[in-house]
C-alpha cells in the first residue's frame, strides 16, 4: 500500500499530518516506540535541555536516556516532558 501512494503525499509535512491526525501529538508523545523514534530526529542541544528540565541522568549518551525512559501516566516526568513541547497529555 505504502508505494502506491502518491509521491506528493508522502512530503514530510504531510506524512507529519497524517501522524498527527492519527494518534494526536500527546499520544505520539506518550507511545514509548514513537517517542524513541522522535528523540532520534532532535538536535543534540534540544535532547540535552530535554534531559536537563528532566533530571535525567545522561551517562554521556542523552539519546539513550530520553529514549529509555519510562512515563508513568500523570508523572511529574510525564508532566514536564508534555510541557516542554506544550501539549497536554
């Protein structure tokens, strides 16, 4: 199905669209496997200010500790991490 699509439908924003409009942002947020891959696209500089407002402990790989954390839903973590991105669980 994926290459049958139409060339003009597969541009980043509107892939960006579709994803939103099928889980939301919080809950692309909230999912563990797609946070992990969104972590992946951030610029180093905002995976460290993440892991800062976070109290996450880096170990000198931030990559590793944002995509290995675990959100407890209503967390403070979880909390602070919707909020850094200004969405609302």
């Amino acid at each position: 199905m994926l290459r049958l699509l139409d060339v003009s439908m597969v541009a980043p924003a509107r892939l960006r669209t579709l994803l939103t409009e099928l889980r939301g942002e919080a809950g692309l947020l909230a999912d563990f496997q797609c946070r992990a891959q969104l972590i992946d696209l951030l610029r180093r500089g905002e995976a460290e200010h993440i892991a800062r407002a976070l109290n996450l402990p880096t170990n000198g790989d931030v990559y590793a500790a944002l995509r290995n954390i675990s959100l407890r839903r209503g967390s403070e973590r979880e909390q602070t991490l919707f909020n850094l991105f200004a969405l609302v669980p």
